[in-house]
C-alpha cells in the first residue's frame, strides 16, 4: 500500500486532540446531527405498536402503554455514524433486547438473525448475538427527554457498537431470520454488520 | 470517454472494497464568498450516478488525517469529479477545501457511495427538486445529468428546482442554472431568498411553504420523482408539507446535513 498524498497546507486539530474512543476516520461532534433517507412520521403513540416475529409468526406484541410497563434500561454509550461524525457519552433510556425477550417468553433468540422494521418502510439487518447482553435497546429517551421525531421518536433501536445506521429510527417490529436479509442500507452500498472499530462503512470494506 | 455506473446494487457482501484513489485539484471556482467548486482529476475514478457522494480524506505533513463525506456537484464521467464545498464555522476539512485548497494540490477520496438518492435518465416521471443552501449540490447532478442526457432518451422530462437561499450572493451556480432552465429545456427553477432581497429583486422572498410547494412545484397527480436536499429544518418541513398536498411518500427521497439546532 503506496503512502498517501500529503495535502499541501492542512494542519488540522492533530492527532493529540484524537481521543481513543473514536474509531477509525470518525471524528467528534457536540450536536447531533439528523440522516434519515425520506420524511419524518409523524409520531401516533395511540396506534403505536411495537411487534416480535418468527418469520411470519408472531411472537408478541407490547402497545405504548405495555411498552412503557416494561423494566427500563439507561445506557450511556458512544455512537458513530458511517458519515464520519461520533458522539460521546450519549443517554439514552428504554427497554433492553433481553427484556424484550424475556417478556415474550423466550430464552434466547429463535433465529440468529434480526431484520428491524419501521415506520415509513426503513430496515435494517444485525445479527441476533449483537442485539443481546445489555448490548441494545428499543430507546425512547435521550439526554433525559423523549425522543425527538427526527431522531426517532418515539421509539428506536439503539445497537452503538455498530454504525449508527443500524440504531434504526422509528422501529416498529423486529423480525427473525434465517438466513439474513440485508436492509435498507446495507442494499445500497453500505456494509452488512458495520463495526465502527474495523471501519466497515461501504460493502467491500 | 464517459463511463456511467448505471448498475443497480450489487448483491451485499460481492463488492470488491472501495480503494482510496488520489485526486488533484486542476481547476478551483469561486462560487459564492463561502463555497467553491473543486475539478478534480482523479485517475481510476469509475464514475457515479447523480446524486451520489464520495469520502474525501486529508493528509497532513505529520501523518494526521481526517476525512468528510461530500455530495458530487459533477454529471457522471470517468476520472473526474467535481466536489462544491460550503466553508462551514470550525470545520476541519471544509475550511481546508472551501478555503485553503490551490490548483495542483492532492488529496485522497474513495466512492462512489450511495444508492438511494440517486437519478438516473432512464427513471420515468418529472423530476421536483428542493434545495436549501449547499443542499443544491447533489441535485445539480441530476440537472447537469438531465441536461447532458436527457435529450438523447427522447424527450426530456420536465424538472422543476425551488431553490432557497439566504441572500441573492449565496446563490451557488446562478448563472449556471440559468442557463440549463433556457428555453425548450423543460425546466423551470425558482429562487426564494430567505434573509434579505437586492433593489429590484422581483422573485419570492420567503422561507418555503405550502403555497409555494402548490403553486411553484409539480403536482401530484403528475407523480414527480422529489428529491429534497438542504439542512435539517428545511427538509422536514418541505417532506412533511409534500406529504400534506398529497405526494406520495415513495416519490420522496431526502437528504440531509448540519446540526439540529437543538
């Protein structure tokens, strides 16, 4: 692999100013941007419904209200977004993948992969092991209030050892598969797991 | 020669990886007092749809990088692309390509990426662009794109551009657009300036909204292809509204930047 071209005349911040949290050409930001590939839905708690299914079985179903009965989870972790930026120390509060599981009677995942389904026909794909352990949520709460709309209120999933693309807004049903299907993204050009830390951004990387 | 990536994805997981390739600036445009426009040459370049963007990544002399995603402001050709950088307040690569950058100069970038807000002149159906700011940048692509191969598919489709803009300066490619929405082109463009008009400015004068989504953009009974490009606020807005006069939801693919205000 030949050295890269020096670009004449860019200092940059350095790489003192590099925190060891930030993978690999991710670099830090205080707000939080938004990327969402169409509109924003508008937020129907009434009719809001979150669904888990065996392929085309279903395996429960929790309203709002059930939802929220559930035993919560707090997390604070640091997101990465495949648009270069990361995020540190975010908080976010909801109900745990395990949680979900338990609830619904279950002791580990009936198929080892996961398509994520949401409002507005957005998917996305992760392997069942990566959504367990304490390692995601169906989040609703962020920095102490409820999820904004644009960022997927009122509910996503949150997998932030992954990519952000893969904490998918506004989720509605988790689906198990097997074999796995790739998801919206990962259909067009990014990569089927996404690990921030081995910088899967695009497929091929 | 010119050399299109028409292709649809490939499956997942068959791509070969996506290589750094090396560009060198050839020709540097001042667009506005805050952007410009970068040619690049950039041998191996495959070519792109409109609409797509790459990764560009900086080097400096003590082996620090950092590396920005940026829409491609070029119709698809092989081995050149043309990136419109906005200087934005504190940004690291921006203020680099926006500010410092001169002919001669290289850097790295490697694409191209995305395959959803994406045109292609063979998609049936007009087109209804909404820009707001350096959100013009990937819907110049298609425009360039309509207009270099629009005609040879037969008769071309008819595009509309609501553009917003804060001042009439900040307008990016004023000429340009003017030009390419001649007569016979079937495209029509509508300025908005948001923060301030010059003597004599007769266009509208607004932040968008419905009337001018209803009056100045193309209904929905035509079923425009719409792509929405601009920062957060606008977007939502402009989607939201299009879905309230009745456009379908599949028609819509938007595309954001900046931070959130919030």
């Amino acid at each position: 692999m030949s050295e890269p071209p020096i670009s004449r005349g860019f200092q940059g911040r350095g790489n003192a100013a590099r925190s060891a949290r930030v993978p690999p050409g991710q670099h830090l930001v205080e707000d939080f941007p938004v990327l969402s590939a169409g509109p924003t839905p508008p937020v129907d708690l009434a009719n809001w419904q979150l669904s888990l299914d065996d392929g085309e079985t279903p395996l429960a179903q929790w309203s709002w209200a059930q939802f929220m009965a559930l035993p919560q989870t707090d997390l604070t972790v640091d997101i990465h977004c495949v648009t270069t930026w990361s995020k540190l120390d975010t908080r976010w509060r909801g109900v745990s993948i395990d949680t979900l599981l338990e609830a619904a009677g279950l002791s580990e995942p009936p198929q080892p992969y996961v398509l994520a389904h949401c409002d507005g026909g957005y998917t996305t794909n992760v392997p069942a092991e990566d959504l367990l352990d304490g390692k995601a949520m169906i989040a609703w709460e962020y920095d102490g209030d409820a999820l904004h709309p644009e960022h997927g209120g009122p509910a996503r999933l949150l997998v932030p050892h992954l990519y952000f693309w893969k904490s998918a807004k506004w989720v509605q049903k988790l689906q198990f598969v097997d074999p796995e299907i790739p998801g919206f993204w990962e259909e067009n050009g990014y990569h089927i797991y996404g690990d921030p830390w081995r910088e899967q951004r695009y497929d091929g990387d | 020669m010119t050399v299109t990536d028409t292709r649809g994805p490939i499956a997942p997981g068959l791509a070969p990886k996506k290589r750094w390739l090396t560009a060198t600036v050839r020709e540097v445009t001042i667009e506005t007092p805050r952007v410009r426009s970068l040619v690049l040459d950039v041998p191996g370049w495959p070519g792109h749809r409109a609409g797509q963007h790459v990764d560009v990544r900086l080097t400096a002399p003590d082996g620090y990088q950092a590396q920005r995603s940026y829409s491609i402001a070029s119709a698809p050709a092989a081995n050149t692309i043309t990136l419109t950088v906005e200087m934005l307040p504190d940004g690291e690569v921006s203020s680099y390509l926006a500010g410092e950058v001169q002919v001669g100069d290289k850097f790295e970038l490697r694409g191209p990426i995305g395959g959803y807000f994406v045109w292609t002149p063979e998609l049936e159906g007009p087109v209804f662009l909404v820009a707001g700011g350096s959100g013009i940048v990937p819907l110049m692509a298609i425009l360039r794109e309509r207009a270099a191969k629009g005609a040879l598919l037969g008769a071309m489709q008819p595009a509309r551009l609501i553009y917003s803009s804060r001042t009439y300066e900040d307008i990016i490619y004023r000429a340009e657009l003017e030009q390419l929405a001649g007569p016979g082109t079937g495209l029509a463009v509508v300025h908005t300036l948001t923060r301030g008009t010059p003597a004599g400015w007769t266009g509208l004068a607004r932040r968008i909204d419905a009337m001018m989504l209803a009056e100045a953009g193309i209904p929905p009974d035509q079923m425009p292809r719409i792509f929405i490009c601009g920062p957060t606020p606008l977007v939502e807005t402009v989607a939201f509204t299009l879905r309230e006069l009745g456009h379908s939801l599949k028609l819509i693919k938007t595309e954001r930047f900046g931070p959130t205000g919030k």
